[in-house]
C-alpha cells in the first residue's frame, strides 16, 4: 500500500554540536524561520521552517562523536537538498561567511545549477536553482 502523504515535503532532524553556530547557518545566514523550541528526552529541538518543510536542530544534552563527512565517506544520508530561486545570493553570501564549499557554484545540466556547502559540524547543504 504504501505511505499517504500529510504534507508535500518531508521533514529532517540534525543532531548538532554547537546549536549558536548552527542556528547562526541556518537561520541567520540561510534564512530558514525559526518556528519554535521543544523539549526532548535527550535535548531541545529547535525547529526551523523552509517552505512546507521542516529542519529540526536538536542540541542534545550529551553530544555524540560525529560520524563520517562528506558525500563519498559514508553510508545513509549524506546531504540534505533547498530547491531555492536566488543561488547566485546564496553563494555570495556564503563565501563572505566562510563557508566551505563541498561543491562550487556549477551548471549541472541545462537548466539546473547547483552548489553545496558544509554546515557547522560539516553535514553537507545543498542549493539546487532551476531555471
């Protein structure tokens, strides 16, 4: 049967070292809207809207080790994708910011442009503009 959809996107949990820096990423560099703060068992979850979707930060109570970064290091999920109108902007600000970048700015077919970025604990961001 399959899963029924309750909203067109799907929602993603990112356990963070440092939740000043990554909130500083997130929301004041990327511009994702800080919807609210939640208690949880094993830290706060802060949760970050971005169209339909959600971006949950959780600054747990006791940081675990990071595993593996980088696209080609690991196995699961290894980059979490904004479909986004201003890439150029992004990318600007980004650099100003200091941002590493995993890829630069590039046209990856016609039509499509891309770039991707390493977050505070270096999860990989990525921008995707369609023209």
């Amino acid at each position: 049967m399959g899963m029924n959809p309750g909203k067109n996107c799907v929602d993603i949990g990112i356990v963070v070292s440092d939740i000043k820096k990554s909130l500083a990423f997130y929301e004041d560099l990327l511009g994702l809207k800080k919807i609210g703060e939640m208690p949880l068992w094993f830290g706060t979850m802060h949760r970050m809207g971005f169209g339909d979707s959600f971006v949950k930060l959780i600054d747990p109570k006791v940081v675990p080790p990071a595993g593996p970064k980088g696209l080609q290091h690991g196995l699961g999920f290894r980059y979490l994708t904004f479909q986004v109108s201003n890439i150029d902007e992004i990318c600007a600000d980004c650099e100003k910011a200091g941002v590493s970048f995993e890829i630069k700015k590039q046209e990856l077919m016609p039509g499509v442009t891309i770039a991707m970025v390493n977050d505070p604990d270096g999860n990989v961001v990525e921008f995707v503009q369609r023209a």
